[in-house]
C-alpha cells in the first residue's frame, strides 16, 4: 500500500475528521457524519459484512484498502479494522489519491 496514502490517513486523524472502530463508524454513518469508510484488506468477515451493510443503508462510499489492520492501525495511531473520513474535502482527496495509486 502506497506509504502516501496512510500518511494521508494520519492527517486526517490529526485533523480530528477520522472515526475510528466498527461501531463508532456505524454510528457515524447513521448521524451522517461519514463521507467515506475505508477497511482493512484483512478486515473479519462479519465486521465487513456489518460496515458494507450501513454504510449501503445510509449511502456512504466503502473501499477496502490493500493494507492490513497493522498498517493501518500504524498510520492512525489506534488499533482500526474500520475507519471513516468525516469530512468531504478529505474524503475527496483521499479518494483521489487511491485512484491514483491503483493506477500506477
């Protein structure tokens, strides 16, 4: 996973925008707070299965991203299978920045 990416991620926890853990990201996702979940590549079956369910409830965008639970629990500085972006300009970039890794 590109090292930019997970730096990224780390602002944005910084920033104080990122909800961390499955369900205070299901929590967000139904204040609407969420703009963008983004999991683990080796994220449990069952979490992921109740992530992809509200965040297709409550019309939030999910990506898996190719990093473990360990990286990206590095780069946010807690313990996350799960986390997600609460603010849209950050959930953009974040956006783009994986777009642009998957084409390299």
């Amino acid at each position: 996973m590109n090292s930019k990416i997970l730096g990224f991620l780390g602002l944005i926890r910084r920033a104080g925008k990122l909800t961390i853990g499955c369900d205070p990201v299901v929590d967000s996702m139904s204040k609407g707070s969420a703009k963008l979940v983004v999991m683990a590549s080796d994220i449990s079956p069952n979490t992921k299965k109740i992530v992809l369910k509200n965040a297709e409830e409550y019309n939030v965008h999910s990506i898996v991203i190719k990093s473990s639970k360990q990286e990206l629990s590095a780069a946010v500085g807690k313990t996350a299978a799960v986390v997600s972006v609460d603010d849209e300009g950050f959930a953009g970039s974040l956006e783009k920045k994986l777009a642009d890794d998957k084409e390299e």
